[in-house]
C-alpha cells in the first residue's frame, strides 16, 4: 500500500484565483492523467526519483492545499505545485509594464487571474505540442489520451491512474502503433523521431533551457515535425520561458484581429509586451471570451 502525504497549505500570490487555473485547465484535461473541477486539480506526474505520483491541489479559502499518492517530502511537493501553477511569478511587473498598453492594456485590466500554468515534462509539453497541430483543443486531448492509455505508466486507484509516456516508451513504438491514436502517417513517424532525440540524449531539456531564446527556438524547430507554433508551445508551456510568442497560433490570430492587427503584424506589434509575451499570449486567448 501507498502513503497519501499530509495536506501542505500554500499560500496564493496575490490577485490568484483558482478557479481560473482550472477554467484554463479543464478544456485542455487529458482524463488519463488529469481530472479538473472548480475547487480541485488532480494530476498524475513522473517524478525521476520516485516514478508516478498522483498529486492533488484543492482551493482553501484565499490559499490552496495540496496532497500526494504516494507521499512526497514537503519541499519537492511545493516545488511542483509552485510551478504547475505558476505560483512563483510576480505577473503584477508584467500587469505594469502593459498598462497603458492601447490594445492589450484593456485585456489586462479585465482580468485579473491570468497565470501561465506549466506541464512539469518538457517531453509531454513537445508531444501535446505534436498533437495539437492544426486539430482542435477537444481533438488533441482525445487523442493525448489514446495515447496515454496505450503507452503510459500505470499508477493505480481512481482516475487519474496513468503517468505521461516516457520517451522511451514512445520511440519504441512502430508508426502504426501510434497511427492507431488516429494521426498522420507523417505525425506518427515526428513523434518517433523526436522520442528517440530525447531518448539517445541528442535532445538534452538542461541544454535547451540553457540556451539564449532564439537558439533554444532553433533546437526545437528542428526536430521532425516541429515548426515555429510547436516550438514557441513547448517554451512556453513546458520551459518556463515567459517571452515565448507563438505568432501563428489561431487564438492569438483571432484575438488580434479584433484589436486590429493583422497576422502578418503579430510580431511586431507583440515586441513591445518583451520579455512577457507568453503572459500576453495567455491574456490574447482569454480575452477571446470577451463579448465582441
């Protein structure tokens, strides 16, 4: 039998809400792996020491609560809620520096919550980036699934019960395996390929992390299948890097169009939000709830 860890508090940086983390979480949930409510968030994650540990964050009046199957020590349990949250950064600094921002100053003053939840496995993050090519939100989750179910690591009990796939379990897999999760021949064979970089060590997560911006944007633009959208995904979903821009994203194209920019402007007119562009790119997909 397991030992579930005694309830950790944490305390909320200001202005956080969370239920605004599971609103931004709960249309992206892989079920296998994630359950999401209003007052809860369940996650199974990978740990390199301890292998599958199902991880439990509830809200707790203006502080949250957190608990872990099996038990982890305290210290590496608020490591991992304090990043999947994104409770460690101070978003009033960038709140301040677009304020008076003409197009995204009004966005930001209308929400107040807006955080950059983070997946902790960079090589989930390039898998879901993988997936999520030009298929709906809805659509990649389904298929995320599929393709935890079949190659994950089982950790038992109640949904969620299963870890991510490890590279390795992912580079082992034939083409037609992984067309069977309903993907591209083409998609099957890209997520071999970078499952195996990662695996033999060609695709090293410390290295990238090390790298100024545009390299590390180059590294991964140039694994199979990867493009500049899935690149910027990754960086700034499973990288921490709070400037990834990922221009061509179809949020970000449809949230600017309403404040009057055009696609081929997005670039620019997103250099003056550095170094916090993906805090603005989070700010772009839910102003998209906005009436117009």
């Amino acid at each position: 039998m397991t030992a579930t860890s005694r309830p950790l508090h944490l305390a909320a940086p200001d202005g956080f809400d969370f239920r605004w983390i599971t609103g931004f979480l709960a249309p992206r949930a892989v079920p296998s792996i994630e359950r999401v409510t209003d007052h809860a968030y369940v996650r199974v994650v990978r740990l390199p020491v301890h292998g599958p540990v199902r991880v439990t964050v509830r809200a707790n009046g203006a502080a949250l609560r957190a608990a872990s199957d099996p038990a982890l020590a305290p210290a590496v349990l608020r490591g991992i809620v304090t990043r999947m949250l994104d409770l460690g950064e101070d978003v009033t600094r960038f709140r301040a520096h677009v304020a008076r921002d003409r197009a995204l100053g009004p966005i930001v003053a209308r929400h107040t919550a807006v955080r950059l939840p983070q997946l902790l496995d960079p090589f989930e993050g390039l898998v879901r980036g993988l997936l999520g090519q030009q298929v709906s939100v809805r659509a990649a989750s389904t298929i995320a699934d599929r393709l935890v179910r079949l190659l994950g690591e089982p950790l038992g009990g109640d949904e969620p019960s299963v870890a991510f796939p490890s590279a390795d379990a992912v580079a082992d897999a034939s083409v037609d395996t992984l067309r069977s999760l309903g993907v591209p021949r083409t998609r099957a064979a890209a997520l071999r390929a970078c499952a195996a970089a990662v695996r033999d060590g060609r695709l090293r997560w410390d290295a990238v992390r090390a790298m100024p911006a545009d390299e590390a944007q180059r590294a991964l633009d140039d694994l199979p299948g990867v493009g500049p959208w899935t690149a910027s995904y990754v960086r700034m979903r499973a990288l921490g890097d709070r400037d990834a821009f990922p221009a061509a994203d179809l949020g970000v194209v449809k949230a600017l169009a309403r404040l009057g920019v055009a696609p081929a402007d997005a670039e620019r007119a997103a250099e003056r939000w550095r170094p916090w562009r993906a805090y603005a790119t989070v700010f772009l997909w839910t102003s998209l709830s906005d009436p117009v």
